[in-house]
C-alpha cells in the first residue's frame, strides 16, 4: 500500500504499477524498468520509487516521470533483491 493509503503498488516482471484502491480495475500510473524487478518500495513523501534489480543492482526513480534518478549497485556478487525506505 502505497504512503497515501489510496493506493496500492503492484509488482510484474518489469513493470510497477498503481492502482486506487476505489477502484482497483483502474490503473493510475505505470513504471518499466529495462531489467526484472524483484522488490519495490515507495518513499514516505511519495516522489521516489525504489526498485531491486538482481545483479542491476537499485535504481531510485522520480515516481512523476519514471526516470531513473539514481542508480546504486551492491558490493561483490550479492545481487539487489529488497529495497526499502526509512520513515524519515
């Protein structure tokens, strides 16, 4: 569930979507990611999407544009595969 409560992030290969939770047949928004995403976490405030891409490592995205902000890839052979935000 995302921040707002209103809506809910699902997870499909490559793909993040949104969905409002009054009507869950209705997409809101729409995220792809050239690489499979095994976990996704949303920032408190709303604006970033984290995304953990295997051996791709983390791409920080603007949720507004999907572009990738920042790219981050873990240290020796251990692939990406949670992300997550802290409160603050």
């Amino acid at each position: 569930i995302a921040p707002d409560g209103m809506s809910l992030l699902g997870l499909t290969n490559s793909t993040v979507n949104w969905f409002p939770l009054t009507d869950p047949a209705r997409r809101l928004r729409t995220v792809r990611s050239e690489n499979t995403v095994l976990a996704v976490a949303l920032s408190p405030d709303g604006k970033l999407l984290a995304t953990a891409e295997g051996a791709n490592g983390v791409k920080l995205r603007d949720v507004a544009t999907g572009k990738v902000v920042e790219a981050l890839w873990p240290e020796g052979d251990l692939p990406a595969r949670q992300v997550a935000f802290t409160p603050d």
